[in-house]
C-alpha cells in the first residue's frame, strides 16, 4: 500500500532540498490582487499540509486562482477538466477504531490516524466555470508606509511587543517579543512577517498552546520544528491578511536542519503545518473576539 505520509514527505524534501519553501508564497494571488490561501470550490479554505501542497504546486504551474475541486464539483458547475491536465493530490486526515489485546488479556480500543489521498484541479485548468472562480485582476497599488489592516489584526492581541535594538526574538521565559523599530525594516510586509513569527512562537507559550518539541539548545531537531511551526504559521496569516509574507534571511540557514528533521521523521511535516494552523487560528481568535464585541 502506498504510503501517503511518506509520498508527501519526499515531495516537500525535494523543494526544500531545491532552497524552494512550499509555504512561501509571494507568487500566489498577485494577479488577482490579494494573497489567499487555497479555497475549496465553496470557498473554505484549505488547512494543514494541504496549503503547503497546492501553495507548491500553484508555484510550480504559476496558477493564479486560488479556488481547487474535483473533476466532478467542476462538472457540477457546468464545467469540465480541460483535456491533459494533471491534478494534485490532497489528503484527509482521519482515523479508526482498532481493538487491541492487553498484557494482561483485556481487550482495549485505540484510535488509529490515518490518510485518504483525493485529486483536485485549479480553478485555471478547468474551463467553463462561473466568473468568481477566476476574478478579473485589479491593479496593483503601492502599499502604503504601515499595513492598516495587519495593524489593526495585530493590536487585538494581548502580547508584550517591545521596540528596540536590532533583534528578533521571543523570550519564553519572561514571555514577550523583541522587535526592532519599524522604521529599520525595508517595507510594513518585511515588519508584519517578522511580528507574526514571533507571535507564533508567543503561542507556544504554557499558558497558551503549551507547544514543545523538546528542544534542548539552539539548533537541535527541536529547535528545528518550532521554527518550522512558526515560519508556516505567518505564512498562514499573511495569506489570511493579504500581504506577501516575506522570506526572513536568518532562516535560510535552518533549510538544513528542516531535511534533517524530515529525513528522520516522515510524520513531521504534518506534525508542523498542524501545529502552524493551531498558531495561526489562535491568534486570529482575538480578532475574531474583538469584532463581535464592537458588533455586541
């Protein structure tokens, strides 16, 4: 039997062994205007390794809609899969029930995880589809000196953010961010993707997602994975906030240290863009509690 978490493994193992990160996504949406994550043809959109997987395959075939589905949602659309085109393959996680005999001869239940892998195609290999799936590209306007609507995301969450010096950091142990002035950064996207990675490692935190990789000092395998969880995780939010996340220097040099990690754990890809969902929908959770309180 095929094995999906392996087949998935190697196919981000040969991005990244290529300096290519499948959840970088400057290409994705530009012609329409915005940044997005993938969307289902009902317009949800795509979590966990899926994003990375259509984000990487949008890169490789320079696909502009954001939209995928099946052969058959397209035929229920009066459309059809133009003829040679290829899909890409998604998963769905699930699991089963599976009884098990004890030491001591009891028969107990476990939960056992498994895949289901499915093919969809993008919007721009289908013909005949209603107009929204590929919405005509609007001009492209100068960003202006601060991103209104990433401050306004980032001032509902109750995080220490001090200014000052020349370091990036989150500092678990007195639990608060460590930011460079944003007049020092080149643009407002280069600032957003440097608050909303430390932001994810601030959700890491006991008191919040109380994530750990048993990292031991900077560097290990440990180390490795959160930073992982938290450069997939701005990317998550600056798809959701429609900026172009911006690739940080400093974490070109852990590309080798992510193959590591992946060579020595087919599960860890999924484990990471699991736990970067979590990241990314806990902190637009203050958001979203915000808006209904101005609502109420």
């Amino acid at each position: 039997m095929k094995d999906l978490y392996q087949t998935i493994t190697d196919q981000i193992l040969l991005g990244l062994e290529k300096g290519v990160k499948p959840w970088h996504q400057p290409w994705a949406g530009n012609t329409l205007g915005r940044i997005s994550r993938p969307l289902r043809h009902n317009g949800e959109p795509y979590n966990g390794i899926n994003i990375l997987l259509l984000w990487s395959q949008a890169q490789a075939k320079g696909y502009a809609s954001p939209y995928w589905m099946t052969f058959k949602q397209a035929l229920e659309y009066g459309a059809c899969v133009r003829k040679g085109e290829k899909g890409t393959m998604v998963v769905y996680a699930s699991t089963y029930s599976k009884t098990e005999e004890a030491d001591d001869g009891t028969e107990e239940e476990r939960k056992v995880p498994f895949l289901k892998a499915y093919t969809v195609f993008c919007a721009d290999q289908i013909d005949g589809l209603p107009e929204r799936f590929s919405p005509q590209p609007v001009p492209m306007v100068d960003s202006p000196e601060r991103d209104l609507v990433a401050d306004a995301f980032f001032d509902t969450i109750p995080a220490d953010i001090r200014h000052g010096g020349g370091q990036a950091f989150y500092s678990v142990a007195d639990d608060y961010i460590q930011l460079p002035p944003f007049e020092t950064f080149e643009d407002a996207a280069a600032y957003n993707a440097t608050k909303a990675h430390e932001l994810a490692h601030w959700t890491r935190h006991g008191s919040r997602l109380n994530r750990e990789f048993g990292r031991q000092r900077w560097g290990d395998e440990g180390y490795a994975m959160e930073e992982l969880v938290a450069e997939m995780a701005a990317a998550f939010l600056a798809a959701d906030l429609g900026y172009v996340a911006a690739t940080l220097d400093s974490h070109v040099g852990y590309l080798a240290s992510w193959i590591k990690v992946l060579k020595n754990d087919k599960r860890a890809i999924f484990s990471a863009a699991s736990h970067a969902g979590k990241a990314a929908d806990f902190l637009a959770g203050f958001s979203q509690t915000n808006q209904q309180e101005v609502a109420a």
